[in-house]
C-alpha cells in the first residue's frame, strides 16, 4: 500500500519567518495531496490540495508544490504567525478519499 | 466549525466489550469515512460509506463495521476491545468521494 513519509517532525521558527514541510510517497498512482493542520482538541482541517495534473498551488501565505517524478511534495507558509502553530498532516490518495496521512510536523511559531 | 459532529467526545471501555461512536456529516455530504488516529500520529482509514455502503476499506479487521444511515448520520462499531484500539476516532464527510472530506472533532476512546 501507499506509504507517506513526512518530515521535519517539529519545526520551531520565528514569527515572519517562512516553514517547509516535506513530503514522499510510495505509490506512483497516486493523484490527490491534501494537506491538514490539526489543532489540540479538533479534527484536521484542510489548508490546501492539489492534485497530480498541477505542480504548484498558492493560496495567499500558503503554497504547495508536488514533484511526480521525484514523488515527493511540499508545503510553505510564509510571514508565518503564532496562529499557524500546530500540528500539519501530509496525505496522498489514489482515490480521493483513502486519505494515507504522514506522521504530523508539530510546527511552533515563536513571537 | 466543518459541520460535522461526533458523539462521544470521550468514552472509557475494558477489554472485550463492544462500542458504538457516532458522527452527523453535513446536509448534503454522500460519503462518510471512518479514521483512527493514534496517539502522535497520523489518521488511518478505516473505511468509507457512500449512500449507506461500504465503499473501501483499509488494514482494519472484520470487527471494524459500520453504518450509514439516510438522515446523514453514520456509526462506527467495534466488537471485542483491544487495549490498542485506543484512539482518537475520526470522522469526515463530502459530497463525494473527489472532493474536499471534512472532518469532526473526534471520539477519544480508552481501552483499559
């Protein structure tokens, strides 16, 4: 099965500085790549997706980047801000809803 | 708030019972997929229904059912306990299967 590996595991910036999160996935078929921020105590909430016809997407101080050769895809934020600490889930499906998660990055946004 | 609600927030068991957790998707939302999260990492699907069937399923056993009903409410069973069925069990609900699953907040169970 589809196997995302998901790195860095925590990351500290300092608020206005920018985040990567990089992801890699196993199964080249592969098509949809959501990403989720979880806060203590809620579900994940979708932040941003692409899909694999697309190789970069931005919504505001959020993008979101997928290399299919290299299978491997990435999210930045920029100006971050205290508000953007939390937990970040990568995901990639085959089918649009067996969403295969990563582990998390627990991003910190220091004032 | 995504507009989907689970009930219990939190629920202690012991080993063997059974359990039923429930979840209330959006107006509208077709699909229903089950997840469990553990403890520091990421969800794993559980299975998916779409107008009232099971529409795929992951690494989960036999004992890992399920329900959907037509009032857009749906449940989550799992038969004999297991102390590593602790979890937090996740919901997430869509108008189809190609588009945008939004989550509940979640169920945490507690084996003991």
């Amino acid at each position: 099965g589809e196997n995302v590996e998901q790195h860095p595991s925590t990351l500290s910036v300092q608020e206005g500085d920018s985040a990567v999160i990089k992801c890699t996935y196993s199964d080249s078929a592969s098509n949809y790549f959501p990403w989720y921020k979880q806060e203590l105590g809620k579900g994940p909430q979708l932040i941003i997706d692409i899909r694999s016809n697309v190789g970069e997407k931005k919504d505001q101080r959020i993008a979101v980047t997928l290399n299919k050769t290299a299978k491997h895809f990435s999210l930045h934020i920029t100006e971050t801000q205290p508000e953007d600490s939390a937990v970040y889930f990568c995901a990639a499906s085959m089918n649009g809803y067996a969403l295969n998660f990563g582990k998390g990055t627990s991003l910190l946004v220091t004032p | 708030e995504t507009g989907v609600t689970q009930s219990p927030t939190h629920l202690i068991k012991t080993r063997g019972q059974q359990v039923t957790l429930r979840c209330s998707s959006q107006s509208g939302h077709n699909t229903v997929s089950w997840y469990q999260q553990a403890l520091g990492q990421g969800p794993q699907f559980i299975f998916q229904y779409y107008r009232e069937e099971e529409n795929g399923r992951g690494n989960f056993p036999p004992r890992f059912s399920g329900l959907q009903f037509p009032n857009y409410s749906s449940e989550l069973n799992v038969n004999a306990l297991e102390l590593d069925d602790s979890a937090l069990y996740l919901c997430a609900s869509g108008e189809d299967s190609y588009n945008e699953q939004f989550f509940g907040p979640g169920t945490r169970l507690t084996v003991l």
